[in-house]
C-alpha cells in the first residue's frame, strides 16, 4: 500500500467526531484554551504509547511467524469493515461532552496521558490498522513507529483545531450535528472499502 494511500485514510479518520475530539473540547470549555490545549498533548503521548505497544508487539509477532503477522493483518482488515459497518449503521454521531472542572493545564496534561494509555479502543485500532501499510520484508518497528506517529500527529492537529474552535462549535449544535453525521458516514466508508480492499487484494495475491 502507497503512503498516499495511507495517508488519504489517516486523514478522513483523523477529522471523525469521536471521544478523543469530545475530550479535549469539554476540557477547554472547563478551563479555557490552555487547558484544552495541555489535554491534546496528553492525549498525543498516550496515543504514542499506543504506537510503541504495537510496533514492538507486531516486531515480536512476525518474529516468531511471518505467517502469523499475515493472519493478524486479514484480522485488523476484517475489524476495519466492522468499524465501518458499525459507524455507516449509526443513526446519529453527536459529540457527547460529559461535565468537568477546571483543574489546571498539568493536570489536564497528566490525564490527557492516562485517558488515552487506557483507551482499549485505541490499541485495538494501531494493531488494526498500522499493520496494513507495513512490509513484512522491511524493519517493521521503524515502519509502524512512523506510520503510527503520522496517525497521532494528524489527530492531535484535529484536537488542537477543535480547542481554537470550541466555542464556534459549542454555539451551533445542529450544524455540528450534520457534520458529525457526515464525517461519521464518510469514515465509515472509507473504513469499509480501505478494508474490504485490503483483504481482496491479499486473496488475489495468494493465488
């Protein structure tokens, strides 16, 4: 696969409403731009964790099997379909942004850290997604580290655009609504057909 390629996927996943973007959005609105802006740091190293944990697991995977690693990619290819299935099937996408108090922007920065390190959904999607794009043939923790760390970079540049816009955003509701439906649906697209894609080509290949 093409870094275009990946790169065309990390960016329509990267602009998705989702937890991450609802998080930093309900931490600036509790303590302003310099809180919010500390969460989406904390959240880029957690998710940079993240990327560590897969690279070196995958590292240690393909080690002991090549023909493992290829089982674990038709795996995340098929996890990519469900996650397109799942966003394609919901009926609206709204950022749900629960209350919080202020705590200051080293605090907001410690539990940016902690939220996104302990965010399952998270590793299920780096071990999904990252491998994808990598080659079996070429070092793969150089590979996944940097592929996952384009993957953090984009949706922390999300997150920070969303803190700079939090209070746009806050004051029209339905607008945000239809957008995040739109997002939603094209994420889930692209999700679906990038895995759909993925598993075919490596069906065709192996005959």
């Amino acid at each position: 696969m093409s870094l275009v390629s990946f790169l065309i996927a990390a960016i329509v996943l990267a602009i998705t409403p989702g937890p991450g973007i609802a998080y930093v959005v309900a931490r600036t609105v509790a303590g302003g731009r310099c809180e919010g802006l500390a969460s989406c740091f904390g959240t880029a190293m957690g998710g940079l964790i993240h990327v560590l944990a897969a690279a070196l697991g995958l590292s240690l995977l393909i080690a002991e099997s090549a023909m493992l690693f290829g089982l674990v990619k038709y795996v995340g290819a098929a996890y990519l379909v469900y996650l397109g299935v799942r966003m394609l099937l919901r009926r609206q996408e709204t950022l749900d942004m629960a209350p919080v108090a202020s705590q200051g922007a080293r605090r907001a920065w410690r539990e940016g850290i902690v939220v996104e390190a302990l965010n399952v959904k998270t590793a299920l999607f780096f071990l999904a997604f990252l491998p994808q794009f990598a080659s079996p043939g070429e070092p793969l923790v150089p590979q996944l580290a940097l592929l996952g760390g384009i993957c953090v970079g984009l949706n922390t540049l999300v997150d920070v655009i969303a803190v700079f816009a939090a209070a746009r955003l806050l004051r029209s509701g339905a607008a945000r609504a239809a957008r995040a439906r739109l997002l939603t649906r094209t994420s889930g697209l692209v999700m679906l057909g990038l895995g759909a894609y993925l598993a075919l080509a490596r069906r065709a290949s192996a005959v």
